[in-house]
C-alpha cells in the first residue's frame, strides 16, 4: 500500500535560519507531489507541486523553494527564514485520472 | 483563476439535528473532494466526487455534487460531538493537478 512521510513533525527556527523539509512516497511510481502551508486558523495554500524529477511549478513567490531530487521525494528549503513562514506544511501526493489526493502527517514549523 | 468557497466558516450544532455546509466554486471542475481536520492533525479524506449528481454518504455525512451550479453540499445527520472538526472542500480545476481549497468551516457540536 501507499504510505506518504513527512519529518519532522515540528521544528522551532530562529529568523533567518536555513530550513529543510522532507516528504517521501511509498507504494507508488511517478506520484504528483504538492506542498501546501496552512497559517493559524486558516485555509490551505498551495506553495509548489511536481509531476516528475526536476520539474517544479510555484504557485506563490516567497523565499521558499522546493527541489524534487528522486521520483518520490520531495523537498520543500529556504535559505533564510522570516517570521511569516511560520506555518503547517503539508506534504501531498496523487496520480492524477480522478484519484485522491493524501497528504502526510504535516510539519508544525514556529519561526522565532 | 479557480476560487473555492465554503459557507459557513463556523457552524455551531446541537448534537441531534440536521446541517449543511456549502461549497461553491468559479470554474468548471468535475473533481471535487471534502476533507475533515481534527485539531493540529493532517487532512483526512471523506469523500471523492467525480461527476455531476454525485452522491456519497458515509455515516452521518452524506456529500454532493452539482457540477451545472458548481456547488457541492456536505450534509451532516444527527450531529454528534465526534464530527466536531473542521471541513474542508478542494476542488481541482480544469488545468490539471492542482487542488484548490476552500476556507474550511469549523464545526463544533454541542450536546
């Protein structure tokens, strides 16, 4: 079965610290992979998706990049961080045609 | 640009009635998914709809969709304090992959 993993669970980052999120997939070949950020008591947004290695659409400009080095990894970076990047992030995955869209167990980042 | 909206953002419920949330959305779409998310969590899937007069019902949650009106409705049966979460709907638009997300509706059931 598929399995999606996302670490780690929560991070405290001062301002201007590096940042680097991790999100894998199991079970499946050439999945779609999307990172989301929620804000306190908010909806999602969208920050980036993938359909394949190398290939990365933004959907929002910030200081925030995501790389996709193999086919179910995907990585979500920031160089320096600010205090709005403070957020859920969320970590998704599907195949396209119809079929559902899973998302991992999140990560809680706080920048201080 | 797709836009999705829910109504209510916050719904307050007497356990033992009847509710509906509503999700609207601005382009055309015949994917439509809800979700619910308990405090601090991740999304949980509830139901996928893939065609105009779709209908899926799982326990006390039944959702629908009206893909003419660009409406789904998730209905809630006899609220009980365990559906106490917030709900979200997502749509994918026309373009491809990407899933859009309403507001979500925080739903709290009071005994």
């Amino acid at each position: 079965s598929q399995t999606i993993h996302q670490w780690p669970a929560t991070l405290v980052q001062p301002v201007g610290s590096p940042l680097s999120l991790e999100c894998t997939v199991e079970g499946t070949s050439n999945p779609n992979l999307y990172w989301y950020r929620q804000a306190a008591g908010r909806g999602l947004q969208l920050l980036f998706y993938s359909v394949g290695i190398g290939q990365i659409s933004s959907e929002v400009p910030q200081n925030l990049s995501a790389s996709r080095p193999q086919d179910r990894q995907f990585i979500l970076s920031s160089k320096k961080l600010l205090l709005s990047d403070s957020g859920f992030y969320l970590c998704a995955w599907s195949v396209g045609g119809g079929g559902g869209y899973t998302f991992g167990s999140g990560t809680r980042l706080t920048v201080v | 640009e797709l836009k999705v909206e829910q109504n209510p953002l916050f719904l307050s419920m007497q356990e033992g009635k009847n509710y509906t949330i509503y999700c609207n959305y601005s382009t055309t779409s015949d994917r439509l998914y809800w979700y619910r998310q308990d405090p601090g969590k991740s999304l949980e899937s509830l139901f996928v709809l893939l065609s105009n007069g779709a209908v899926k019902q799982e326990g006390r949650l039944m959702a629908s969709l009206d893909t003419k009106a660009r409406l789904s409705t998730l209905h809630i049966t006899a609220a009980v304090h365990d559906l106490s979460a917030t709900y979200f709907c997502a749509v994918v638009g026309a373009a491809g992959n990407k899933l859009t997300f309403g507001g979500g509706t925080r739903v709290l059931v009071k005994p």
